[in-house]
C-alpha cells in the first residue's frame, strides 16, 4: 500500500512540473515575422505586438538598441549579441528559430 501512495505521490509532483513548464512557454507565430525576415521586439514573448525591426540580412555586426525576443525566417544563422559591439554573451538563431526571451538584453547582431 505504501508503494502506491509514494507512486502517486511522484505522478502527481511531475504532472504539476511538467504543467509549470508549459505554463511559461511561448511560442511565435510564423505570422508576426512574414516573409524571408529576421524580427526583433524589445520584450518578451514577442511583444508588444508588431516587430520593431525586420531585416534579410546582416553584412556584419548591426545595432539593434535593446531586444528580448526574435524570431529568424530567413536561411542564414544570425547571431544576437549582449553588446552593442558584437561582443559578450551570444546567442545564435538558425534558420526557422526563434527565441522567447533571451538570457540577456540583446544590442546588436551579425
């Protein structure tokens, strides 16, 4: 009896995290970044509404002033950088990726 108290106990414990996570997941639209564009927003989860800046392609390191989250519909990696020099901590979007919310502020990208 102890064994299916405690087994209960573990599915219960993992449906409440495994509903936590999903609760704080975002996901883009393909809509909100049309066509063969890179699009940036300053907040989170792709807000607030449209991008403020939609590009094909970076021929080198690009302000950008401060972005959260973007989504890449194009066929090149681009890469955010913390930086407004294309320098600290980075974070490269493939083709069709997209990100929620960077780990840091992003100030340019390449």
């Amino acid at each position: 009896m102890k064994r299916t108290v405690g087994g209960a106990v573990v599915v219960v414990v993992a449906a409440a995290f495994i509903a936590t996570l999903d609760a704080g997941v975002s996901y883009a639209d393909p809509s909100a970044c049309p066509g063969e564009n890179f699009c940036l927003w300053p907040d989170d989860n792709f807000q607030p509404g449209a991008p403020t800046f939609a590009m094909k392609r970076t021929g080198g390191c690009l302000a950008i002033g401060a972005i959260r989250s973007a989504i890449n519909n194009t066929a090149y990696t681009i890469t955010v950088w913390e930086q407004a020099d294309c320098s600290g901590s980075s974070y490269p979007l493939g083709p069709d990726q997209w990100a929620a919310t960077f780990r840091f502020t992003a100030k340019s990208i390449s």
